[in-house]
C-alpha cells in the first residue's frame, strides 16, 4: 500500500551544519520547519572540519599565482594537495572550470564576495552561541595563527597579507620571538608568522550540531531520517521523493552538502559541484600542545586544540565520494606534524570527509533557476563551518525576497 503524501511549510534537506544553521533562521523567521537527512545531525563533513571560523579567509583557491604553485602541489611528496589520476576524466570539467577562475578579474570577484560573507560571519555565530547558552564551553575566542618555516612561504604569506589589508582583516605580523611567546611549541620552527584575534574555534564541532539540532526540536523543528531522492513541481509547490515515501513542500532548500548536484539538477541548475576528501588525526596525549588553531603554512594543514585532544585536520584530495580512505593523506599529516614537534603519541581516531566544493571558491545560496519554492544553501568547500550561520541568515532574507544586491555573485545562474 502507498503510503499517504505527507506535508510541511519549509523542508531543509540536510542535517549538517549549513542545514541546521538555515533551520535556525528560518524558525526564527515564524516557519515551520522539517529537516531530512538519512544520517543523524552533523554526523557527515561537518563533525571532522579543524573547528576553525575563519573569518579571513578571503583568497579563493582559485588564484592567479596558483600556475607557479602547480608543479610542486602535483609532484612534490610534501604537496598537500593530491589527486587521484583515474578519476581524471571526471574530474576534468571542474578542474577546467577551476583553473579558468585562476585569472586576476575572476580571483578579485571571489575575493569580494568572500569578503561580504566572512565579515559578519563570527557575529551571526554568537547570535546562535548565545542562543544555545553556550557560556564559553564551545566557542572559544583566541584567534588563530598561521606560521611559516621558510623564508619564500614567509614572503609569500606576507604578499597575501597585503591582499587582504585591502579588505579590512584585523591581522598581526608576529616574528619568531612573538611566536614562540604567543605558543611556546613553536619557538625555534618559524621565520614568522601572522595572527588572526577575531577568528574563533569551536571545541567540538559534532556536538555544536547536536546541541543546535535538540535546540530545534525542542521548539517543535522536526528532524526526519529520510534520503531525497528527487524534486518535482507538484500542486503548487515542490513534491519531494524519498526512501520512506513522498512530501509535499511550500519551500525546499537543498542543503546537503556533497549529495546537492542531483537535487539541484531536478530543480533545473547544473552545479559543477565535486568533493574534496578532508582527513583528521586525533591525538589525546597532545591535548595541551597549542591553545588556538595553528597551520604550518607549507603544509596546508591545522593542529587545533579541542575537548580532551589536538585535532590535526586538512590537505586536499580529489577523487570519488566512494573512494576508500587513503592511508597516504593520513600519512602526511602524522609525518609533518612529527617532523615539527616530535611524537604525539598514538592518534585515538581518524577520518575522511567531503568537503563540497565549487570551482570559483563561492557557495550557491539563493533561489533555484527553473523550480519555483526550491532554494540552495550548499558548495562551501573549506568553509563550511565558518559560514553556516552567514549563509542561514542569508537564505532567509532571500526566502523573505531582502537578499542584498552582491549575493547574486552567489546565485545558481552563474554556471549556466
């Protein structure tokens, strides 16, 4: 027997954290909300991210000065960056797409649209910290540090400082004396390095998603287990296909991370959208080894300091979402964070995740090109975390048609 078609005002298809922050808004916007996931709450990219609110990340990875970089990030052993070669004809599309946004005008664009999301980025976060009564258990505000071994990373870091001076980032240039009085585990491992104070980190980023997913059913939000499958324009409003049978909704937003492209393409937009695969280690015996997140520039990874371990998280590979775990990428990490600081003692976990990435660094939030009441809030690539509760309170004002005029830099339309 079919099962009867079942109703809601506004479905959310996505439990991470992108999701849960746009359920947050709109909920406070007098929706009602449904959230649909197969997985429980955070449970994907957004629990194994190096908890960091980067609100100075402006420089999309698309840049300009990527052409002089690409030899060393496709052969060298200490690239952070790796790719899997069989899936290159796949692959190629994007990779196109991506090194197409590698010219000055495109870079410069990102940059400024980056800008306008990182900006408020930790004030829309404290709006939902103080909500959830955090009182500092979570939300920790010591800044984070980059820091720079060789003297041409620490030129070049210096170049990109200037960049973002443009843009108004609060940044301090610290010298190998400053470092090590700021983190002593550093004293003796760099020529400089700079510090970001506004940026902030989150302690636990699984239980920040558990914690703002009860907050949301606690005020009547429903959370459903349940896989979309399809989209479709049904009665005036979006019919949904899923696993455990069939929804009727006012308004979508598709907000599912790395499994948005299908359900973007049935609302009418081709999203160039691939996976990057992000690894962590873990390692309890190294707890107290920091105090804010750090990155050793050349090796594109962050060590950040959370409940009852050191978290390494980072590098870069593009492969397929059903790749198994490749033990190489593991493998740096664990080998250049020893080759910093010695044995951290044996790593209690590690993880793979798929970071959604777009080609031009920039998510897609707003509306969707062809199906009426179908929204998007997905693509964040390496910011996720940092820009849910941006992108949650963005999604609302373009769901109440109040979006500001530079969000359209983010819209579906500009893959066409």
């Amino acid at each position: 027997m079919n099962q009867p078609t079942q109703h809601a005002e506004i479905v959310i298809l996505g439990a991470g954290i992108v999701g849960l922050a746009c359920a947050w808004h709109l909920h406070q916007q007098g929706y009602e909300i449904t959230v649909m996931d197969p997985e429980l709450p955070g449970t994907g990219a957004s629990s194994g991210n190096a908890g960091l609110l980067a609100n100075f990340a402006i420089e999309p990875l698309a840049h300009p000065q990527l052409w002089r970089e690409m030899p060393h990030l496709l052969l060298s052993p200490h690239s952070p960056f790796h790719l899997r070669w069989r899936h290159l004809p796949g692959l190629s599309p994007w990779l196109w797409r991506f090194l197409r946004a590698t010219n000055r005008r495109r870079a410069e664009h990102a940059t400024r649209i980056l800008s306008e999301l990182l900006a408020p980025s930790v004030n829309d976060w404290a709006t939902i910290f103080d909500d959830l009564e955090d009182n500092g258990a979570l939300l920790q505000r010591r800044g984070s540090l980059c820091f720079y071994r060789s003297e041409q990373g620490w030129r070049a870091a210096q170049r990109d400082a200037a960049a973002r001076k443009r843009f108004g980032v609060r940044q301090e240039h610290l010298d190998a004396r400053a470092l090590a009085a700021l983190e002593p585990a550093l004293e003796g491992l760099a020529r400089g390095g700079i510090l970001f104070p506004e940026a902030c980190h989150v302690s636990d980023p699984l239980t920040l998603a558990q914690r703002l997913a009860e907050r949301l059913q606690s005020r009547g939000v429903r959370l459903v287990r349940a896989k979309a499958k399809g989209l479709a324009s049904h009665r005036g409003g979006v019919g949904i296909d899923t696993d455990r049978g069939s929804w009727q909704a006012d308004k979508v937003v598709v907000a599912a991370g790395a499994w948005s492209q299908p359900l973007a393409q049935d609302a009418g937009d081709r999203i160039p959208l691939i996976s990057e695969r992000g690894y962590h280690l873990e390692y309890p015996a190294a707890k107290e080894l920091v105090s804010r997140p750090c990155s050793p520039g050349e090796y594109a990874f962050y060590l950040t300091p959370m409940q009852d371990r050191l978290r390494i998280a980072g590098t870069v590979e593009l492969g397929h979402n059903d790749d198994p775990i490749n033990p190489r990428r593991l493998d740096y990490i664990r080998r250049h964070a020893e080759s910093l600081f010695g044995s951290l003692g044996e790593p209690s976990h590690t993880w793979l995740g798929l970071r959604p990435s777009l080609p031009d660094s920039l998510p897609v939030i707003g509306p969707a090109s062809s199906l009426p009441g179908v929204s998007y809030a997905f693509g964040h690539g390496h910011l996720g975390l940092t820009l849910a509760a941006t992108t949650g309170r963005l999604l609302a004002t373009s769901i109440n048609g109040k979006a500001p005029e530079w969000l359209t830099g983010c819209g579906a339309g500009r893959f066409r």
